[in-house]
C-alpha cells in the first residue's frame, strides 16, 4: 500500500513537470557585455536580439546585458570574451594586438561596395579561407556589423583637399585606411570609442570619420564643427558580436540550434538600427552649427587611389607572412564587382 502511494505521488508529480514543460526548469541567464549605451543603435538591436532570444526558447535563455564596457574594455575584448569574463559580448577585432590579422585587412576591402550586399560577400570569403575561420577558433561567431557610409568630420578646420590633412590628428580604423591617411599627411591614431569623445573635446584629435547618425548616437555634433561630405570611407564588414566557447558548449544542442538560426536576424537588426538615426543625426548636426563642405574631385581621386595601393600593400604583407592576403584581396574585389553590378 505504501508503494502504491510512492509510485502515485510519482506519478502526480512527473505529470505535473509534463504540463509546466520546459519552463519548470530554472532559465539559464548569460551575461551580455558591450561597450555602449543603452540608447545606441547596436544595443536597441542587441534588446531586440534578447527578447527574441528568450521568446524562441520559451524563457529557459536569458541574457542580462552590462553597458558602457562594465565587464569588458575595448581593446582586448576578443581576449576577454575568451577567459570568460563574459558569456557574449560586442567585440572589435580591430584593436586587438595580435591574431586577426586577416580580419583588419579585410575590413578596408570593400571600398565602394553598397552595403546591402557586404555580408554576403563576407561570408563567402569566411566559408572560402580557413585562415579567417581560424581567427575565430576561440569564440563562437553570434552575428556581424555591416558598416554603413562614414564621413571626415573635424573640430577645428574644414578638410576641402588632401593637402588640407596634413598634420591633422585623426582617429582611424583599419590598417591600409590608417597608412593611407599617414601617406596624405595627417596622423591617424587607432582608439576605441568610448575613448574617442573625450579625446575630440580635449583636442587631442582634431577628426574623426563616422556616420551621420552618431552626430546623435556619440553627441558629434556637440564637439564636431566640419563634415566633408564627399569624403567617404565604405566602413566594410566585422564579425561583432561573439560568444565564450565554454558558455556555448553548455548549452543544450535545442538552445544552440536557435541562436545558430537567429545570426543573420541579428545581424540584419543591426544593420537597420544603424540606418534609423541617420536622417535625423544630420538635421541635428545642421541644427548645431556643423558646416558641410565638399572636397574637390582631384584630391577624392588620390585618396581613392592611394588606399586601394595600400591595401595590395597590406595583402602583399600578409602573403610574406605566410597568409593568403592577395588571395583574399582579389577575391574581395571579385565580389564586390560582382555584386555591384546588380
């Protein structure tokens, strides 16, 4: 009798666990770490990418978000993600001091590509070339930032020809786009984000090159004076938000296969959020004073020349290091024509 009351009581039990479902287990919680604010456009995506997440697993995923880089910094962020600081995290591969090196060279491949069509060309050079994955065999790849039009804003002078960049301190991404400004006379200086606003207002800088909706995003438009609005920089592609390896192995292959089917959703989303505060990041700037001045054709034409040579400089110098830099220059460049022509 008393077995029988065991085996019932079992049995209510397992029967009530069967009608909670998988939400009769406590949700595994990962700690999220950016280097923005919450208002910025990439963290509204990443919000976004959050609730779906919890959604699409029926709340057994949570991920609970730490803004302004609390848990990890901006320049050794890959490094961070992979000891474990956090479980996913916004990453910028191009401070990193070493082992991504076919990932900064690529991010300045994709000059006068339209940016609707980046992340496929992307990810066949990804599926392509080993060598990139391999820059990447410590994390798991969660999505990409496909950068949209950037423009030369300054704080003191107005940039109307390439001789007007000499001497100017300028933060910069991006090898061949750094040694291609250093090659017309200004300075760049590499620096992440968060460090770049202060920088501006104590004038340590004097330019930097960012897209209209960051007048508004970043508050440009409180230090910036001058926009040269026909210098653009096609700001390419970098993997951007990433996860500890160890995290992923724990999670259930259910879990797994949802995040996996959830990249290029999120990946999308940040791309649309960037394009949102366009429109009114420029009205802001007009409103404050930033005057638009245009650079003449002769000097657009030297500077575009001058980066495409250092970027076959820059495959050239990987090649010597044994990677497949020309390779995945001229594949690049395939692509982008390719694509462009639609």
């Amino acid at each position: 009798m008393k077995g029988s009351k065991i085996f019932l009581a079992l049995l209510i039990s397992f029967m009530f666990l069967a009608v909670l479902g998988p939400n009769a287990h406590a949700a595994t919680e990962l700690r999220y770490s950016s280097p923005y604010a919450p208002t910025h456009p990439y963290s509204i995506a990443d919000q976004k990418w959050f609730d779906k997440i919890e959604a699409d697993t029926k709340g057994n995923l949570k991920i609970k978000p730490y803004w302004n880089s609390t848990l990890i910094s901006g320049r050794e962020s890959m490094r961070e993600l992979a000891s474990g600081v956090a479980d996913i995290a916004f990453v910028t591969p191009i401070y990193e001091k070493s082992g991504v090196d076919l990932t900064k060279a690529i991010l300045d491949f994709f000059a006068d590509s339209n940016p609707e069509i980046n992340a496929k060309i992307y990810w066949q050079l990804y599926n392509k070339f080993p060598e990139i994955r391999k820059e990447y065999e410590k994390l798991k790849i969660l999505a990409v930032n496909v950068g949209i039009p950037m423009f030369l804003m300054t704080t003191k002078n107005p940039i109307k020809s390439i001789g007007e960049l000499k001497g100017l301190r300028i933060r910069i991404t991006g090898n061949a786009m750094m040694r291609t400004m250093k090659a017309l006379g200004a300075e760049p200086v590499g620096m992440p984000v968060v460090e770049m606003l202060e920088s501006l207002q104590k004038g340590i800088i004097g330019g930097v090159i960012f897209a209209h909706g960051d007048y508004k995003s970043l508050k440009l438009a409180e230090t910036v004076k001058y926009e040269t609005e026909n210098f653009v920089q096609d700001r390419g592609i970098y993997v951007s938000r990433c996860m500890n390896k160890n995290s992923w192995d724990k999670l259930p292959r259910n879990i797994q296969k949802i995040i996996d089917a959830s990249k290029d959703w999120w990946s999308d989303t940040i791309f649309n959020e960037q394009k949102k505060p366009e429109a009114d990041g420029k009205e802001m700037a007009v409103k404050a004073g930033v005057q638009f001045v245009r650079m003449d054709t002769a000097s657009l034409k030297k500077y575009s020349n001058t980066l495409d040579a250092e970027n076959r400089k820059e495959a050239e110098a990987l090649d010597a290091r044994g990677f497949p830099g020309t390779k995945v220059y001229k594949e690049a460049r395939r692509l982008v024509k390719l694509y462009n022509k639609k």
